[in-house]
C-alpha cells in the first residue's frame, strides 16, 4: 500500500507522486519570489516552499499538477511541512489512478440526498419548488460530486452537497426560531446558491476553475441557469416570485468586494448571507484544528482574515468529525 503524507514520521524522507493542490506566489523579506505549495495525496495534505523560482516555475508548479516529490517531513512551528530536496512534473498518464488523489468527504451521500429531497419538499412555493426540482434534476449527478470550492471550504469530492445539506439544516432551525421568516424562499435559496459551482469548477479531480468560472463566477451562472429554467418551465420573466430567487443567488456573497451583485434587500437574503458564512467557517477553522496539536494555535487561515485559533488540549470531540477531507 502506498505510503501517505500524514503517515511520514518528523525528518524521514520521501519520494512520491503528489498533486499540487494550491500554488500562491509570494515574496520573502528580500522581496525574492517563492511558491507557497499545497500537496496532496486524497487523504491528507502538506504545506512546501519553493524557494528562489523563476518565472519557469510559476508556469509549470500550478494547481492541478502532479509532481514527483522528494523530500522531508519537518516540523515548523508546530505544525509539519515538506523540505523541498527536489521535484519534477509528472503526466497524468504516467498516474495509477487519479481519483486516488480526489479528497473525500468521508459522508453518506445517500444520507445527504434524503435531506436535501426533503427540503425540496417543503418548499410551499410552486415557482420556487418547480425551479428547485428542475436545476437539481438537471445537474444531478455534478451537485453530488463536485467540491464547494478549489482550495477553501468544503474542497472534497461530494463538498457542495454537504456545504448545501448543512446550510439547509441551519435553515430550518432558524425558521422555527422565527416564524416571521419566509422558509420556503430560505430552503430555496440555501439549495440554489452554490449550484453555479458545477460549471464553475471542473470537478473533485485536481479542481480549477473552469473559463466561464473565471470570466463569469457562480453568482451569475445560477442566475442565469434560474433564467433558463423559468423560461422552460413557462414562469413569466419578471414575476416577483422570481426576482426574488434571483437576488437570492445574487446577493449571498453579502458585499461586492466579496462578488456579490447586490448587498441583500430582504431578510431572507440577509439570512443566507450569513448561513453560508457561518458553515464555510466552522468548516474552516474546524478543518484547521484537526490537523492541530492540543495546547497549540493553527496556522494562518485566509479565509480567516490570516487569524490563528487555539485548540484546546482537552478537544477530543474535533476527532469525532469525520466528513470533513
């Protein structure tokens, strides 16, 4: 069986196929360039620097890239990281099989589809029920694969079904807190927000974002696919009913510094704003955590604001949490 990166004990060496999970350019404090690299082998991941790169190695060291890396496992800081010794691209021919390095999400997904049906079915509004039902049928097999992200949160195979399910439960515990909030329009919203991704993204394998991601980002791709959809299903196009699905999706980033077209106008929006905030979140800093000592603090999370948590010593529960990658 193949060794894993989280099996390499402090100072043994290494030789081994990785992927390239992320690749952030960075300068030290003599302004000299460096790579900030993330590998991964499917079950673990590990921080590397390349030091001293040219452009050459900008261009060839990007994410999605399989290498053969030799090096050392070292701890810095309390946390470890591979000593580049040395590394070389490798095709994705010449790799067993590619979904051995795909991160999983350890779910059950027949588990996460019943809830998500579930919440379709309480969605009392039959545009917003029919619309739902439509994209989900429609891109079916791509929302229970892909990843919610390339490299931050829930970036696993099966991570935008869990991000969705989890937002959706959140949904119906705030719903019952108060009643004045319209939970079929929240439902709706919480299933459709992140849909966009399966053309955003290219898939669980070595993710990137695709060139309508890049040009267009989520946001606009579902409002867009909701546009199509009304049009197949007959829905008039400014119906409010619609406009108000549409500003759903638009405006759950919160601000435009974050890609949102429109801050949220209405409290519903308001809400899924904050409920999609609040699981990439613990998703985050949970994630961090785990691969944390007890009595020590994390590393830098950018999603974060670059802060650093503590964990507890006594924080066995985190190791109970086995459906994130």
């Amino acid at each position: 069986m193949k060794k894993k990166l989280v099996t390499y004990n402090d100072g043994e060496s290494m030789d081994i196929i990785v992927l390239i999970k992320d690749a952030i350019l960075r300068k030290n404090k003599k302004n000299e360039p460096y790579l900030v690299l993330i590998f991964s082998d499917g079950d673990s991941y590990i921080r590397g620097n390349l030091w001293n790169v040219a452009d050459d190695d900008v261009a060839k060291y990007v994410a999605g890239t399989f290498v053969q890396l030799n090096g050392i496992k070292e701890k810095f800081q309390n946390h470890y990281q591979i000593k580049i010794l040395s590394m070389q691209t490798v095709g994705s021919s010449e790799v067993t099989n590619i979904t051995d390095f795909t991160e999983k999400s350890y779910i059950d997904v027949n588990e996460l589809v019943s809830e998500l049906k579930d919440g379709i079915l309480e969605i009392n509004n039959p545009i917003w029920k029919s619309i739902v039902s439509f994209l989900v049928d429609k891109w079916y097999q791509k929302f229970i694969d892909f990843p919610a992200g390339k490299s931050n949160h829930h970036a696993c195979k099966g991570g935008l079904l869990l991000h969705t399910v989890t937002m959706l439960k959140l949904a119906v515990a705030i719903s019952k807190i108060y009643p004045q909030v319209n939970h079929s329009l929240l439902y709706a919203g919480c299933i459709l927000h992140d849909l966009g991704k399966v053309i955003e993204l290219s898939g669980p394998v070595a993710t990137k974002y695709t060139v309508e991601g890049n040009l267009l980002g989520h946001l606009v791709i579902i409002d867009e696919q909701i546009i199509l959809a009304a049009k197949e299903l007959k829905i008039k196009e400014y119906d409010e009913d619609l406009v108000l699905l549409r500003h759903m999706v638009l405006s759950h980033h919160g601000l435009p510094e974050y890609g949102a077209a429109r801050r949220p106008a209405i409290l519903e929006a308001e809400l899924l704003h904050k409920i999609d905030d609040m699981d990439a979140t613990v998703y985050a800093i949970t994630r961090s955590l785990q691969r944390t000592e007890p009595g020590t603090f994390t590393e830098l999370i950018s999603s974060q604001d670059n802060r650093r948590f503590y964990r507890p010593i006594d924080s066995s529960d985190l190791n109970k949490i086995n459906n994130l990658e």
